[in-house]
C-alpha cells in the first residue's frame, strides 16, 4: 500500500500519522476512544483469533461457530470505540492537531472509515475463505475414514474366507 502512495505522489511517514492519531484519540477525553485500550483490545482479539484457529484446526466441523462467536465477541469489543468516535468530532480534532482546513480533516476521517470497512471486508472474506477450508478438510477426513473402513473390512472378509477355506482344508485332511 505503501508503494502504490509514493507511486502517485504521496509519501506518508506511517509513524507520524500512527502518533498523530493516538494524540487525537486521547485528545477526545472518551476512555473508549484511548490508544492503549484500543491496542489491548486488539491483542486480545488477536489470542482469541489464534486459539479458535488452533480449534478449527482440531475440530473443523465447529470452525464456523467458533469463528463465528469470536467475531461477536471482536464487534461487541470494538462497539465502544466505534460509538465514541464521531466522524464529526474526529474531524475537528485532526483539524486542531494538523492544521487542516476542516473539509481537509473530514477528508482524512472518511479514509479512516474506509479504511476500517476495507478491513472488515477482508476479514468478511478471510472468515468465508476459512469455512470453505474447514468445510473441505472435514470432508477429506471423512472420505479418508470412510476408505480406511472399506479397506479394513475387506481385509476381514478376506482373513475370513481364507479361514473358512483353510479349515475346511485342514478337516478334509484329518486322519481318522
């Protein structure tokens, strides 16, 4: 992404940006809003991603509730802040902070909503990608299980009828 900004003309200090927007966050006074909680919150719901990952690998048939549920619980975590941050209220903010004429800071806010909803996208499409997966390796797996129970009981049926043959080879042999 960062190449295709220099490419048209655009050369971001992504450090720069990233403290100017943790300045503006704290700067609204809403707890919801501060950088550090919003981190923790992102940490948290990075553990709770590669656990249920380690989950759906285990039990692929619950992956979609699992991915599901953690999904819920990412929503119902960023909900505060997603409340607290008026796109209005940002914009003021980053106008105080840069010195951005208004129009410019709603400009700017608009490309952190978008932004976010091009991540939720991503995710929406990594959530899709990952039952599809789930989805395919349950059905490998039961196709493998499935062979393996005809062959075993191939393999019974023939250590059956060889029994069967050789005992009756064996009785019409006997000394009487």
């Amino acid at each position: 992404m960062q190449a295709q900004l220099r490419e048209n003309g655009i050369d971001l200090d992504w450090d720069d940006l990233k403290r100017e927007l943790d300045t503006a966050l704290r700067k609204t006074g809403k707890a919801e809003l501060d950088p550090q909680r919003i981190r923790q919150d992102a940490q948290r719901s990075l553990g709770d991603a590669k656990a249920v990952a380690e989950d759906a690998a285990l039990d692929p048939q619950a992956a979609n509730a699992e991915l599901s549920d953690w999904f819920a619980q990412v929503r119902e975590r960023g909900a505060p802040a997603l409340a607290a941050a008026d796109k209005d209220a940002l914009a003021h903010l980053i106008a105080a902070r840069t010195g951005q004429p208004l129009e410019q800071a709603r400009v700017t806010a608009d490309r952190y909503a978008q932004t976010y909803d091009q991540a939720m996208t991503k995710y929406e499409q990594l959530k899709a990608q990952a039952g599809q997966k789930a989805r395919e390796a349950a059905q490998s797996a039961s196709e493998g299980v499935s062979k393996a129970a005809w062959s075993s009981l191939i393999v019974l049926v023939l250590g059956g009828l060889l029994a069967f043959f050789a005992g009756r080879l064996g009785y019409r042999r006997q000394v009487r």
